[in-house]
C-alpha cells in the first residue's frame, strides 16, 4: 500500500477548471477514473484528510501510486471523457454494469441487400435495426410468426438462401407465404426491402397505418365479391392484433421513454430498464453492477445514462429515473447531443409514469433478489466466503456455523432481538430464535445484547450438562462417540459434528449445538458486551465478531482498529447477507409485537370480561374514556351485560376492589401460544 503523501501534487499546480482525472497504480495501471467541475478542489478531497475518506477510497488512494488530469471546456466535454477512458481502461474502482443474463433482440439486417429478420444475442452491429431486448426469444418468434403473414420477409441464414437461389426453387416458408421468396425473384430487392421497412415501421409502433389499409383493402375486396382474398385480409389483421397483444399497452398515448428503476445495498445494484414505444412495453433489460466505490443513487443513474446512451442509436424523447443525476443539464445536453433532438430527463411525480416506474422498481428488487440467491447458492462461492472470513479474523477453523444477533426496538418500547444461523454459507431457518428483553428498560443495545447472549449461553450450557458433556466440550467426535459407546449417524451433521439428540422427543437439543462464530450488529461496544457475557459463562471457544451499519467494518473484541474486508469479496457478501437477515427477522417480531400492544386496552385486565363483551362496551359507549365516565347503571344498559358484571367493570377501571360475588368471566384472554412466526421461536 502507497502513502498519498507521497504522490499528492504540489500546492497550486492543480487547475480550477473542469477536468477529468486518472489515479494508476505502481505499475501505470488505470485504476480510476473521475471527473470534476473543479479538478483542484475534487483532487484535494483524496488527500486533505485521509480518516475522512470512506474505506473504499482509502484503498484506492493506497493502491495508487499517482494522479493525473486533462483540463476540458464544458461539463458535457467532461462526462463524454469520463466514459472513454472508463470504456478503454475499464478501472477496477469505478462502477461497472454488466448484463444479469444475454437478452435477446429483434434484428432486421437492413445492411444487407436482401434485409433479414432475425433474432440475435451479444454486440450490435452497425446497419442493423434493433428492436427488444425481449425478457425470452420464444417470445419475439411467435410475434414474428405473426407478422410474417403481413410482411413476407426473408428470415433464412445466407447458406439457405444461396441453396435455393441456385435450386431455383423457394424454401418451405415461400410455399405457405411467410416469406415473399427474393431467392428465387419473386420479388424484386426494392420490393423486399419496402416489406422489411413496413415490418420496422410496425415493430416500431406505427401500426395503425398498416390496420386501417388492410381492413380498407378487406372491404373492397367483400365489395367486389373476392371472398376468398377478403378472407386472407381477414386474418392478416387478426394476426397484427394478435401481434399487438403480446406488447403490453401501459399509456392511452404514444408515448417514447425509457423507465429505470434501481434497487441496491451496500455492495451491489440491480438495474431494470422498461423500453416503452408507442404507449407499450416494447421489452425490457437487466443489470447488476458491484459498488466499488462509494455511489448514491444520482451518482448510479448517472453511471447508466453517460454507459447506456453514449453510443446508443435509440435515445428516447424522455427518461424517467429515480433521481435526477448531480450534472442534470450536462447530462440533458449529452443525451440531446446523441439522439440529435430534445431529451427530458425526470423523476415521475404522479400518474401512470410514477406507477409504472414502481412496477419496474419491484423488477429491479427481484432481480437483486435473485441474483444474491444464485450467488449464495454455488457450493465454490460459500467455501470461498469462509475461507475469507477464517483468514480475516484469523480464526482456527471456517465458520461452519455463523449466529448473528440485531436489537430492535421504537422509541425505546417493545424491545426484542432476534438470532439467526447459517450453516455452510446457507440460512438454517428452523433455528432461528427471537428474544423479548427482559431485564433492560429503555434503549440500550449494548446491555441488550449482553442479555441475549447470555440467555442462548446459559441454555448451551444447560443442554450441554444435561447430555453429560460439560466434561469433554472440544474433544473430537471419535472420542465422544468411544465414550458413549458408539454414536448414530444421526447425532452428527454433515461436518462431523456432535449434535446431542433429546431422548424425550428424538429431536436435536438446539441450544446445545454451538456456533463457531457470533456476529453482533453493532460496533465496539456491542461486540465487548457480547464478549463479556461469555466470559461470565465461562465459554472461551467461541468467536465473536461485530459489523457496524455504515461502514461494513468488522470488530473483534479489546481491538482498537477495525477488519477490513475488501469490498467485493465474498467473505463481505456473506457477513453482511447474515446481518441484513438478523436484522429482517428482528423488526419482524418487532412490527408483531407492536401491533399486538396497539390493540390492548384497559379491558384486557377487566376479569370476566371477553372479546365480544370488550368489543359491545366499546361500540355503545364509542371509546375508552367515555365508558371510565359512565356509572354501573350507564355500562348495565349494554346487552349481556349484568349489574354486577358492570359494577366490577367500573370498579376495575377506576382501580377499586371489586364487589365481592361477581360473576365468572367469559375466558376472553389469548393463551400463551407461539408468536406467529413458524420459523422463529420466543426465548
């Protein structure tokens, strides 16, 4: 790692003006790529305070070994810059999108002297009209089967369409009239190219042109009694239609725009792109990008929009975004620049473009979801995250077994605290546990996840001696099972190690199976509680590890600095998954347990009084207050209820004894039953 110090350029040789700069590292390399409205100002940022800077930039500006700059005119000049030398160094350190999958496209090779219609994957080609990306290919080919019947065009490779010119003799599709055979001169090239032109112009969504000539062209033809090419008329506008319907209809107008939603975390982003023609969903197309440096969400969109349109053809009259890029006019510029016309770019406030952009939000989130799923779901991936983990908290063995614990609570009410496990990088969701803080009142994390963790210790504990292991807890399995005589293949798991069963019930004693690593969400403080509490339990073999929100930063107990893993490393990847899901399944059981102290009242104490009792007071009397108000005649008016019932609702209400005699209550009370979450259970 290089001191910048050593690099920094001297005082005063920095420009005011706009420019773009490079950082490379010892060996030249470009590792970054950024550009300013001001180069002295952005460029002292790196260097003025280095404790300032996010870790991310601080690991560049140690990986570089030097900087340098080139002075442009305008911002726009700036931002086209930007994106070239990004395209040509491609810099480790600057965001980076790549497709989530190969999206199809509609392709009319209007380059050629015979255009083709054809469906294609990968790099585009100079002259060829595009038409997508479509979401599947089966997609794109049941509508050009469609369309083919109006726009007879060539859809053969070359090699089929030289065989049969010197065959002399049309393919399969001339026979049934899906393609108007140029191979064999049934038309001529500037006849087949207007056909293919049409099929643009339609997949472009000029369609009402063609419906109207068809159906002009249908009724003349019934009037002059051609039934039979009426007929043929017929169904050539129902196979449009059918054409049409495939292409999703989303405003009354012919609206152009492309709609970009984005849904991201700390160290990734998905990005969906709707393309909307016409007033219709044309087709749409992913991305996921890693976030090596530090981005906001203008800072991402910005990102998209200079790698997406920069050499686009298609530059639609209006973008829609989730928040407007920070050079909003340079950026317009550029965009108006490319597609040779005004381009609105905008954040939808209201209407149909506001829901719609919601829609392709929920897209984007899915397609995050998804991508995290196959990520955390190859067996190279998670061996590869422990592995990382071991070597950063220089730990004697992989974390098989990962708890992690998060505090949740409003206001300083309801407090609970949730643990979650993953087993070999994978979430173990019938173990989950949630805690309801006991002995804490208000907020405090810290004293908070002491208690937790001292209550899942003090039941390992337990367990453990209850199975008589407290005398060889660390001993291998073999020796274990020598002791006992043998132990079942069931007492074990995949890794080899000892699971007590209960004898009772036959089921695995789970607070007796302990972790390998404990992850706290919180920082310094959180993680000496969680330590602490082992200490006073006497169990020293356990790990214990904290991650801080802000900045992805991992605590060990008694250290002054923090483990730093790099950004895009799967070891990251995997801690901060466990601690987004500890931190879920927490407000959970939080938002559950709110919502059932919102709906208790003072009636829940009223012995002898039930739901549908509470619920008639409640209607006659409209609230609480006016029912505390009300004499024992007043509450006895109420159907089902008695003098006395009354007379001991008031007394309770008011705090006074009861009048002895009072009639036996109606068993309202809920029993002590589960929380309602089948994947965690109350501790």
């Amino acid at each position: 790692m290089a001191d910048p110090a050593t690099y920094r350029p001297a005082p005063g040789s920095i420009p005011e003006s706009p420019g773009v700069y490079r950082f490379r590292d010892e060996h030249g390399r470009v590792i970054y790529v950024g550009k300013a409205k001001s180069l002295r100002q952005r460029l002292n940022s790196y260097f003025a305070d280095f404790s300032a800077l996010h870790p991310r930039t601080q690991t560049m500006v140690q990986t570089a070994a030097r900087v340098d700059w080139t002075v442009v005119g305008t911002e726009v000049e700036a931002l086209q810059l930007e994106y070239s030398w990004i395209k040509e160094f491609d810099p480790r350190f600057n965001v980076r999108y790549r497709d989530d999958k190969s999206y199809p496209y509609l392709a009319v090779t209007l380059n050629e002297d015979f255009p083709r219609v054809m469906v294609m994957r990968g790099a585009k080609r100079k002259g060829v009209r595009y038409f997508g990306p479509y979401s599947h290919a089966w997609a794109i080919r049941e509508t050009v089967d469609q369309l083919l019947r109006v726009f007879p065009v060539r859809t053969c490779s070359a090699g089929v369409f030289k065989r049969q010119h010197q065959l002399d003799r049309p393919c399969l599709l001339g026979y049934i009239g899906k393609c108007s055979a140029p191979c064999v001169g049934r038309v001529s090239p500037e006849e087949h190219r207007l056909l293919a032109e049409d099929f643009c112009d339609f997949m472009a969504g000029h369609t009402t042109r063609f419906t109207k000539r068809l159906e002009r062209d249908m009724r003349e033809a019934a009037a002059s009694q051609e039934y039979e090419r009426a007929a043929r008329l017929r169904d050539d506008i129902r196979a449009l239609e059918r054409a049409l319907e495939k292409q999703t209809v989303v405003f009354a107008d012919t609206t152009d725009c492309d709609m970009i939603a984005f849904a991201e975390d700390e160290l990734e982003a998905a990005v969906q792109v709707f393309y909307v023609r016409g007033g219709r969903i044309r087709g749409r197309r992913g991305w996921v990008v890693d976030k090596v440096e530090d981005v906001t969400t203008a800072d991402l969109v910005e990102h998209f929009l200079i790698q997406t349109y920069s050499e686009s053809e298609s530059v639609p009259r209006e973008v829609l975004v989730p928040a407007m890029p920070p050079e909003e006019d340079a950026m317009t510029e550029l965009l108006s620049e490319q597609r040779g016309g005004p381009v609105r770019v905008r954040v939808p406030q209201r209407g149909d473009k506001k829901t719609l952009l919601e829609t392709v939000a929920r897209n984007a989130h899915e397609a995050l979801k998804q991508h995290k799923t196959r990520r955390a779901s190859d067996l190279t991936t998670r061996s590869r995250a422990l592995q990382e983990i071991q070597d950063a908290l220089e730990l004697d063995e992989a974390p098989l077994r990962i708890e992690c614990y998060d505090v949740s609570n409003l206001q300083a009410t309801n407090v609970v605290a949730s643990m979650v496990v993953f087993e070999d990088g994978l979430a173990r969701k019938s173990e989950y546990r949630r805690f309801t803080i006991k002995a804490v009142e208000g907020q405090d994390d810290v004293r908070s996840v002491h208690e937790v963790i001292t209550r899942r210790f003090r039941r390992y504990l337990a367990e453990s001696e209850k199975m008589g292991e407290l005398d060889h807890l660390g001993d291998p399995p073999e020796a274990i099972a020598g002791r006992a005589g043998g132990s079942s293949p069931q007492n074990e798991t995949e890794e080899g190690a000892h699971q007590p069963i209960d004898p009772e019930t036959g089921k695995p004693r789970r607070f007796a199976y302990p972790p390998n690593l404990v992850l706290v969400d919180g920082g310094p403080p959180q993680v000496a509680a969680a330590q602490r509490a082992l200490d006073e339990l006497g169990v020293d073999d356990i790990a214990v590890c904290g991650i801080a929100k802000r900045l992805e930063e991992l605590w060990l107990p008694g250290e002054s600095d923090p483990v730093i893993l790099p950004r895009n490393s799967e070891g990251m990847f995997l801690v901060q998954r466990v601690r987004d899901e500890a931190h879920r399944f927490a407000i959970t059981f939080h938002r559950q347990r709110r919502s059932k102290s919102m709906t208790v009242s003072e009636l829940d104490n009223v012995p002898g009084l039930g739901p549908a009792r509470r619920a008639a007071l409640l209607k006659h009397f409209g609230s609480l207050k006016r029912l505390k108000d009300a004499t024992p005649e007043q509450v006895a008016e109420v159907p089902g209820i008695g003098r006395r019932s009354a007379e001991g609702i008031v007394a309770a209400l008011h705090g006074t004894a009861a009048p002895s005699g009072g009639s036996g209550g109606d068993g309202g009370g809920a029993g002590a039953g589960g929380d309602g979450e089948h994947r965690g259970r109350r501790s």
